[in-house]
C-alpha cells in the first residue's frame, strides 16, 4: 500500500505541479535521481546488505527485489519539483534542503515502522537524513553543470 | 585486473577525445548509460544472464566499476562524434562502428572467462542490444541538444 501510495503521489505530483515546459531542462534531474536511487539500491541492498525490502507487491519488485516503482516514478517527480521550486536565497535553500531531506527521511521512517523495509544493525534515521541531503546537493550541483552553458 | 585496466584506460580516452566545452551537453547521456548499466545489473543479481570475474574485484562490484568508467565513457564519446545531418545510411554505419568494439571487447572477456554468458543469453543477443542502447542514446540526446539550441536561439 506504501508503494503504491508513493508511486500516485510522484505521478499525480509529477502531472498537478510540475512546470512541463521545463522539461527539457529539468531532464537530467530525472535521469539523476533514478541513477542515484539505483546506485545506492545497488551498494546498500545488494553489496553492504544494510537494508533489505519486504512485502513488495508492485510489478518489478519481485524481480529486483527493490520498490522499482518508487525509485522510477516517486524520487525522479520529487527530484523534479526540487530543483523547479528551489528558492533563490542562501538561507532559504538551507531550510528547503532540510525540510525536504527530513520529509524523505520521515517517509522512509513509515516504511520501516510497516516492515517494508528491514534496516540491519548499526543504520539510523539520522544516517539515511545525510543519504537524502547528500542526494540533493548532488542533485544541485549536475543541474547546475548542465545548466552551466545556458548561463553564459 | 583487467576491470581495473578498463576502468583507468577508459577515462584516459576521455580525457584525450572529450570535448570539455560541451560537458554539460553529453553529461546527460553518460548518466543515461550508467542508469541503464545499474538497471540491468540489479535485473542480473535475480536472473543470471550473464556474470563476471575478475581478482581482486568480487562479482558484484565489477559491474559498479563498468558503470563509472566505460558506460558513462563510451555514451559520451559516441553521442559527441553522432553525424546528426548526415544520411540515415551514414548513421546506421557510425552506430555499427560502435557497436562491433563493444561486442568484440565483451568476446575477449568471455574468452579470458572473466564474463561468463548463462541460460539462453547469447552474444547475438548482446549484439541486439547494443544497438537498442545506442538507439536510446541518441534519442534522448535529442532532448538535450534541442532544449540547448532553443535557449540559444533566444
């Protein structure tokens, strides 16, 4: 149910607000959150078994054992919308950052409280914080490098 | 070894043959190649068409090491010398070109047993799919490339 909670709000968040004129421009932002998302499912599921998933139910999670849906239709509209609304001024960008790293982190929070994710020894909340703001800057910084020729 | 050979030898031709000043240009289709690379090579962990090896890497990070060093490498390049105005027949043979190292390269791993091919996977199916990916490739550069010229026709 969280899965697919997730995947309408990213496709029905994607539709409602996303400025589709910009598309072009915000791609790449897509395309990195989806390779970020999948590196790190890569690197934390498959090779550090940090975290595992459980009761999947969308199509694809049988079969890469990860919430695909999620991580192809949630985080890349989110991603989306993240660099659209990102506020011009310093401070601001800090507390926007902030405020959306905690909202994945609290999203994530859920998922572990239904058991949908099974978190091993020694990860903490706090830990996957730093993984989303770690997301975000990243996301930032390659839309800034690809905006990069447009500014001059 | 030979991983790590690959991984070094493929951003020294980047550096080499990258054009710097069109970075932010071919940035995307780098990324979109190493996102297809993860994609699939979280598919194999389950399915088992094809895996590798090769001292010292284990198993699952020889595909993490091919999708920070050629796949990202070899879309760049490609999309950077693709003759965008020249005849389909001119295209079609620039994708070949590209396509037939791929291929060649992946037989040599297969025939040092550093990559070992499982079930029904073929190389005539690793041939298909390289022109697919290619394909991909120089379709969603077209995003990026159009959206740049619009901006600088403004």
């Amino acid at each position: 149910m969280h899965i697919w909670l997730l995947t309408a709000t990213g496709v029905l968040s994607f539709l409602l607000l996303a400025d589709k004129s910009r598309f072009r421009e915000l791609y790449p932002g897509l395309l990195f959150m989806v390779y970020f998302r999948f590196t790190g499912q890569y690197i934390f599921v498959e090779i550090l078994h940090v975290w595992t998933y459980k009761k999947l139910s969308t199509p694809f999670s049988q079969i890469m054992n990860i919430p695909v849906f999620v991580d192809l239709f949630f985080y890349p509209a989110m991603g989306y919308l993240y660099i659209q609304y990102y506020p011009k001024t310093r401070p601001a960008r800090l507390f926007y950052a902030i405020t959306w790293a905690t909202a994945f982190t609290i999203n994530e929070q859920i998922a572990v409280r239904g058991g949908i994710i099974e978190q091993q020894a020694g990860w903490h909340p706090f830990l996957s914080f730093l993984f989303f703001m770690l997301m975000l800057i990243l996301l930032i910084v390659q839309h800034r490098f690809y905006s990069r020729r447009r500014q001059t | 070894m030979s991983y790590i050979l690959l991984f070094f030898l493929s951003w020294a031709v980047f550096y080499l043959f990258i054009d710097f000043e069109r970075m932010p240009e071919l940035y995307p289709s780098g990324l979109l190649s190493s996102t297809l690379g993860i994609w699939t090579d979280l598919i194999m962990i389950r399915f088992k068409l094809w895996d590798y090896n090769g001292a010292p890497l284990d198993a699952l990070s020889i595909p993490l090491v091919l999708d920070f060093s050629i796949y990202p490498v070899v879309a760049m390049l490609y999309v950077q010398y693709f003759p965008h105005r020249k005849p389909i027949l001119r295209k079609t043979v620039y994708i070949l070109f590209w396509v037939l190292p791929a291929i060649f390269l992946e037989w040599i791993y297969l025939m040092r047993g550093e990559m070992q091919h499982h079930k029904w996977w073929s190389l005539w199916l690793s041939f298909i799919s390289d022109w697919i990916i290619y394909a991909i490739l120089i379709g969603a550069y077209m995003i990026v490339r159009n959206h740049l010229k619009q901006n600088q026709a403004r």
